[in-house]
C-alpha cells in the first residue's frame, strides 16, 4: 500500500486536508478519552468505526493521532 497515494486519493476525493473532517465524511466517529501514554486507537465494532484520542493532547498532536489513525 503506498500511504502517499492514499493520502493524496482521500483528499482529492474529500476536498480537505483535515483527518477530522475526512473521517467524519467517512463516518468515522472520534470520541476523546483519558488514554495515559497511548495517543490514540482505531477501532471497529460491529460495523460501526471509531478513533479514540487522547484528551490530554494538543490541538496539533490530536490533529495528527486523528490522522495516523485515520
């Protein structure tokens, strides 16, 4: 898989460089939680997909665990 042609196809597709508003267009809930040292999750349960990220973090580290996950 290249990562650079998917990013690139994702924001081509979405018109938009933010991961937030990407995943929500994709339907991809983010929800914030109290996750110690881990920055952030991906996961899927029963067809319904989300990303957890730490509330602790800036704006721009959320800006960039949202995208990782993403």
């Amino acid at each position: 898989m290249d990562i650079s042609l998917r990013v690139k196809n994702l924001v081509a597709t979405y018109n938009t460089y933010d991961p937030i508003r990407i995943a929500n267009l994709r339907g991809i809930d983010i929800e914030y939680y109290d996750l110690g040292e881990i920055k952030g999750f991906y996961k899927k349960i029963l067809g319904n997909r989300f990303i957890g990220i730490n509330e602790t973090l800036d704006e721009f580290s959320s800006l960039v665990g949202t995208a990782h996950e993403l």
